[in-house]
C-alpha cells in the first residue's frame, strides 16, 4: 500500500512570501503530525492531528504557521511571511491513532528561504 | 529541555562488527521508545521499539534494550552492513499529548566496509 506522501519535495520561496506544504497520510491513519528538521538539529513536533478532535498546536513556533486537515485525509501546512530560519526539512507522519502506535513518516519537504 | 538525548553524534564501525547506539531520557513517564533510521532525503522510517515491559526486543540484527532504572537505551546492530550507514533517532511518545514523539539529536552511522 502506498506510504505517507508529501508535496512539494523541494520549495525554495524568498524571505516574506508564503508557503503551502501538501501532506497525504496512510489510508485509515487517523492521527497526523507535524515535524520539521532544522540542519544539524534533531526533528521537533509541530503540529498534530487525532479524528475530528481539536489539533494540538503546541509546537507551532509562531503565528505565522497554521495547519488544516480536512476529515481524515489531506493536511496542508502554512507559513506566512517566511523568514530564513523556516528554512527546515518539514515532516509528515500517520499513524493508526490508537494508544501507542508506531508512526509512518514521509520523505519531507525541503523549504529553503532566501 | 532536552528530554531524549543522544550524546554520540557520530559513530565509525568497521563492516561485520557491532554497532553500538546510546539513548538517555529524563522524564520518567516515558514507556514506550522506538528507534528510526533515516537516509538522506528521505524520512525517517520505523526500526524497532520497545515497551518499558520488557528490558530487550529483538529483530534480526537489531536489538533493543532497555534499561529503566537508568532511563538508557541502546541499539545494537550487528552484524553491521555497509547499508546501515545512516542517521538514527531514538524517540518517545507523549501520551498525555497525542503521542507527538520526543526525538534524540540522531546518531550518524557510517559502516566501513
């Protein structure tokens, strides 16, 4: 069956625009989440989604990241006026969403701001 | 707060030898931890994991334990081959949050062979 799949796989946008992250999780998967990978850092959470419940935004290091999931599919990632230290490898992941689950990431996309 | 934490960021490991991987955390509420390998552009992919239940789990080459009363881990590859070479991550859910996982910093494994 297919994986978790991400679009773009690269970005490269200038500093102020701003960018929309595709993700498709697993088929079933109820849970997704957000990450991303700043260089020579370790991944941090984001962003997380479980069925029809409220997202938990923890993670969102500013306001100018916002995320929607439609249902039990697609979500999308947005971060306006990007500046440079967006630039980061942003992760996908699903999971079945039970208790503890093991989770399935995508390849990521590369955002580079200039 | 860095509650996972790698601390070998790198590691050389002749082919055929054992690869050593150590994990430490701080919260003691962590009970499960799994390990992921990730190749350059690609995303991380699951390897193994472990509840805190057991002190060991096993898949073919990889092993791994896990040691509560220190809150260490560690993963043990072996025989190492030179696919192995990659960075890994050890990581731990948050239940009381969704289960949004806690990584380590990753180790890089480069397998000479």
């Amino acid at each position: 069956g297919a994986g978790v799949s991400q679009s773009p796989s690269n970005k490269v946008t200038e500093k102020g625009k701003d960018v929309e992250l595709r993700c498709d999780p697993i088929s079933g998967h109820t849970a997704l989440y957000w990450y991303r990978q700043r260089l020579g850092q370790g991944l941090e959470f984001l962003i997380y989604f479980q069925g029809n419940s409220a997202p938990d935004k923890s993670g969102l290091p500013s306001d100018r990241f916002s995320a929607e999931r439609t249902g039990e599919s697609v979500s999308t990632l947005t971060i306006q006026r990007t500046q440079q230290e967006d630039s980061a490898v942003y992760l996908c992941a699903s999971s079945r969403g039970l208790a503890v689950d093991t989770q399935y990431f995508g390849p990521g996309t590369r955002l580079t701001v200039l | 707060d860095q509650q996972v934490k790698q601390n070998s960021p790198s590691l050389s490991v002749q082919e055929g030898r054992i690869s050593i991987l150590n994990c430490d955390y701080t919260n003691s509420m962590f009970d499960y931890f799994l390990w992921y390998k990730k190749y350059p552009a690609e995303g991380p992919t699951f390897l193994i994991s472990i509840s805190s239940i057991k002190d060991k789990n096993e898949d073919g080459r990889f092993t791994v334990f896990l040691n509560k009363s220190a809150k260490h881990l560690s993963l043990h590859i072996v025989p190492s081959q030179p696919g192995d070479s990659a960075v890994y991550f050890c990581a731990s859910p948050i239940k009381a949050a969704g289960n949004k996982l806690t990584f380590g910093g990753g180790t890089r494994v480069l397998v000479k062979p």
